[in-house]
C-alpha cells in the first residue's frame, strides 16, 4: 500500500509495503578489521530446528571468527549430531543444549502468551521466541559482550557485514540485517509479491546482533514477528543501524494455508505497531507513541488490513488463469481467504489493545528479571540456572568436552546423567581460511 492519506486533518490508517526509513542503511559504512576488537563477536547464537546439516555454515563461520558457538535445538536437531560437525570442523568450538518441548522458566513473562492471545494465533507451536530469550540470558551469564542470533535457514555472503555488525553494536544496542534472497516476509507478504505489488523487506531477527552489557534488555514476545517487537523501540526512535544482507534457504509459503492463519494475529499487530510509529516523531519515546493507543486504532487498523487483502486477491484472480501447474496463484488466494477469516473469527480491536498492553507488562518484567541476571562461574551454573537439563560442549577433535544429559523420557528412566568434564581435544592453534557457505548443499544428517 501506499503511504498514509489524509481525509480531513487526520491521516488514514493504512498498512505501509515498506518501513526502511525506520532503520539506518549503515551497508556501505566502512566494516572495522573481523580481528579487532570492535569488529569481534564474543558469540553466535543460533535457534535451531532443523537437522544438523543446516547448521555446518554457522558452525565454519563461527570456527573462522573465533567466536563461541550456541546452538539452542529442537525438533530435528539433535545435540548429538551438531556436536559431531564441530568435532570435524577446524577450530570448532560450540554449547549445544536441547529445549525440551514443555521448557519453562519462572521468571519469564508470561502475559503474551496467555490463551486467548494463543486462540488469536491458531494455538501455533512455536519455541523461537524462547530460544532467543534464553541465548539473551546465556550471554548475561557468561560475560558476553556482542552476539549476533543467526538462524539455521540463513547463509552469510560477506563476512565484512558481520564485522559491520560487531562494529554497530559499540553504539547501538541492537543491530541486523534484510534478507531479500528468499524474501524475509510473511505469507500476506509474499502473496503482495506474487500479485505484482510492491513488498519490501525489513530488518529481521534471521541476522540480529545485540549488545548484551546494554541494559535494559528487550524481550521476545511469543507471537509471529517476535523479532519486530523485540527491536520496535529502536525503529521508532530510527536507530535500528541496516548492516547489510543475508541468505535465507527457498521455500514455499502457501504449502498450506494454515500458516497464513497462525502468522494473521503477529503480522496484524507487527504492521499495526510499525504503521503508527511511520507517523510520530522519533523524538518521542515508543512508551508515549503507545500511551494514547487506543482500541479505536486497532479498529481502523483491521479495517486496513482487510483492505490489503482483498486487494491482494483481486490482484491475483486476474492471473488464476494462467497460474502455472504448481498452482501458486490457487494457493496463496486459500491462504488469504484464511487470514481474512481468522480476523473475522478471532481477531478484535480489544484483542489487540490488550496484546500490546501485556507485551509492554512483559517487558518491564523481563528487564527487571534480565538487570539481575550477571556471570557465574562455569557453563554447569548457568545451565542449571536457567534449567536446560541436556547440553554438551563439544568442540574440533572432540564431540564432548563437558556435558550433562538427563535420560531422554522415551528411554531408560535409571540411566544415570552423563558427565565428563576432562575430555580434552588436540584442537589447533591456528584456524585455516573460511569459505564462504553460500551456495553449499549439505548432505543430511
């Protein structure tokens, strides 16, 4: 859509195609030295949920950095096999927990992730929001500086945007990358793209550097687009420093029209929420942008959405005649038609309002929570602290330096936990040079 028109004194609440002028494009600032200290991760962070062999290019660039390695995993990866890749790549080193699928922590906020906000998402199922908040945490606790979230779908094609970034976060405290290369956007969004209307990208948590020792913290809500929330009081304020571009694996968005469903409440409230601050000034804090907000604009603002989509559809019945055999025209229209009827049958003016009213809660809880978390003594300590049960250490020559796995429910409930803290690997002094991982195909696990 375009941006805001004006009916009377007072500007048309529209959703907007593009929110670049909420971030500062830095790409072509001058990257500092990758071994200097302010071009230096102290960790990469990656949530994972695929098998181990998407993992190997966070792994050889972490290796090639020197930078430590957290692999957060569920689903289809397996501690057990991402230590194996470690162990086979030169100057390796990496903390490998798994997140149980109940994980919970006390001191975690927990007002956005209450029912009806669930019933709102489609009851989606989804632990990337934990995972970051816990690799927040993990740098608290182990005294790192700069971190950079890489996600287990993206590929890096210069590693002077990771030094960029490193370099970003001596002044801002938070700093990321777009993905146009597969577009960065949610399936309303790529539905746009497919109709021949324009779509931008935004800066995403695929790619997000952060300064932990930059108090307070934000927090990850637990919603689609937890990424635009965590980093909305930069946007607002357009110190959200564009640091250049990342990769992201192809796929397909309209497989199933379900994902449109449980994407519509966190795309909805996203775009809302970055629509509003398009028209304030940046001067102004996001806690006074917000503080007037009221049900009524959430109600303007669902009368926009609707108006994108139908649009959208239109757009693409005058193209179902030559959809091709994949049917791609067929089956974004089924996923719209599904997002419009989530709004329809869960989505409300009040719904929203109280969402955005229990995610500024959350955060003033989670930074009092995060201000006290500070360095403990060993990696036993601070995954005892935040209750991840299975974790192992592994690093080049070794695939277990240290580690503490309770028994896998489905096994042998006496076996007793595993530990083996002097194993020790050969691991060289040197590192040999990094190849960049765009365009490599690794074989499964």
């Amino acid at each position: 859509m375009s941006g805001a028109s004006v009916a009377g004194n007072r500007p048309k609440v529209q959703q907007q195609a593009s929110h670049a002028h909420l971030a500062q494009d830095v790409s072509r600032s001058p990257a500092p030295p990758l071994r200097s200290r302010r071009g230096h991760l102290d960790a990469i962070i990656v949530p994972a949920s695929r098998p181990a062999s998407f993992l190997q290019p966070a792994i050889e660039l972490a290796a090639f950095l020197g930078a430590q390695l957290v692999v957060l995993c569920s689903k289809q990866a397996k501690i057990e096999q991402v230590a194996q890749r470690v162990a086979k790549t030169a100057g390796g080193r990496a903390l490998i927990a798994q997140i149980p699928n109940a994980w919970a922590h006390p001191q975690f906020p927990s007002r956005t992730s209450a029912e009806k906000f669930q019933r709102a998402s489609a009851n989606r199922q989804s632990d990337l929001s934990a995972k970051r908040n816990l690799g927040l945490l993990l740098a608290r606790l182990h005294g790192w500086h700069k971190i950079a979230f890489v996600d287990d779908d993206v590929t890096l094609s210069q590693t002077d945007n990771v030094a960029r970034l490193a370099g970003q976060l001596d002044q801002h405290q938070v700093a990321g990358m777009v993905v146009r290369d597969y577009p960065d956007n949610s399936v309303v969004c790529h539905a746009r793209r497919l109709a021949g209307l324009w779509q931008d990208v935004f800066v995403t948590g695929a790619v997000l550097g952060v300064n932990c020792s930059s108090l307070p913290l934000s927090f990850f809500p637990d919603i689609y687009n937890e990424d635009w929330f965590f980093f909305a009081k930069e946007a607002a304020a357009r110190r959200l420093p564009r640091v250049g571009q990342a990769r992201q694996v192809p796929y397909d968005p309209f497989a199933s029209p379900e994902r449109a469903r449980r994407e519509e409440f966190g795309d909805l409230l996203a775009e809302g929420l970055y629509a509003l601050m398009d028209g304030e000034n940046p001067d102004v804090s996001l806690e006074k942008q917000l503080r007037d907000v009221k049900a009524s604009y959430w109600s303007q603002f669902i009368d926009a959405r609707c108006e994108v989509l139908t649009e959208t559809m239109t757009r693409l019945r005058q193209f179902r005649d030559r959809d091709g055999e994949d049917g791609r025209v067929t089956s974004a229209l089924a996923s719209l038609a599904v997002a419009k009827s989530q709004i329809a049958e869960t989505i409300t003016e009040d719904l929203c309002a109280n969402f955005v009213h229990d995610w500024l809660e959350d955060l003033k809880d989670w930074q009092r929570f995060s201000n006290s978390v500070n360095n403990v003594s060993s990696t036993r300590e601070a995954m005892s602290f935040l209750r991840l049960e299975r974790w192992i250490r592994a690093e080049f020559g070794a695939a277990e330096i240290d580690s503490e796995r309770l028994p896998d429910p489905a096994q042998d409930s006496s076996r007793p936990l595993v530990s083996d803290r002097n194993r020790r690997s050969n691991r060289p002094k040197g590192r040999r040079n990094w190849r960049s991982p765009v365009g490599s195909n690794p074989s499964a696990s």
